[in-house]
C-alpha cells in the first residue's frame, strides 16, 4: 500500500477527527486525549442516534412499548403481547457475521 492510500478504519477515523476540529475550531489535544474524549464523543452521539431511530422503529412496529415514567423520562419496554413474534425475529435476525 502507498502512503496516500488508507484502509477503511484509518478514514473512518480521520474523518471523526478532521469532523470534531471543524465543529470545535479551537480544540488541541494530545493523542491520548484526541482517542479519550474527541472520537469516544463522536462514537456516543453516532451511537445515540442510531439508538434513537432503532427504537423509533420498533416502536413503530409495535415491538416495544414507549411510556413516560414517573421520573418524566421516556422509558421502553417489551410488548410482551408480540412475544412469539419477537422470538421469531430474534431467531431469523440477520447477522452479518
């Protein structure tokens, strides 16, 4: 491999970090604080999101139960009323394993 070429984790990853200076134009870090704090913050944002829409979905689907708790928070739960569906389509989930 060249030096301009870049397997998909290092672009991945380049991207997040050239991602994070653009939005925070003032950040400097080390090494250590740039896998720490700058791509763990991205990560969980990504992750958040994709989060929010999987359950949005199975929401939508009626596999999950959306409720406000006591607490005022959203909360989610099973619908213990699809169960056997719910089995199913664990069984059959596709795996890209």
């Amino acid at each position: 491999m060249n030096s301009g070429e870049h397997t998909p984790d290092e672009s991945d990853v380049a991207f997040h970090i050239l991602a994070y200076l653009n939005a925070n134009p003032q950040a400097q870090d080390t090494l250590e604080g740039i896998v720490e704090w700058w791509l763990l913050d991205q990560e969980i944002r990504q992750q958040t999101e994709n989060v929010k829409q999987a359950l949005a979905d199975l929401a939508a689907r009626g596999l999950i139960v959306v409720r406000m708790g006591t607490d005022s928070r959203v909360h989610y739960s099973i619908e213990r009323s699809k169960k056997t569906e719910i089995d199913s389509l664990l069984k059959h989930w596709p795996r890209s394993d």
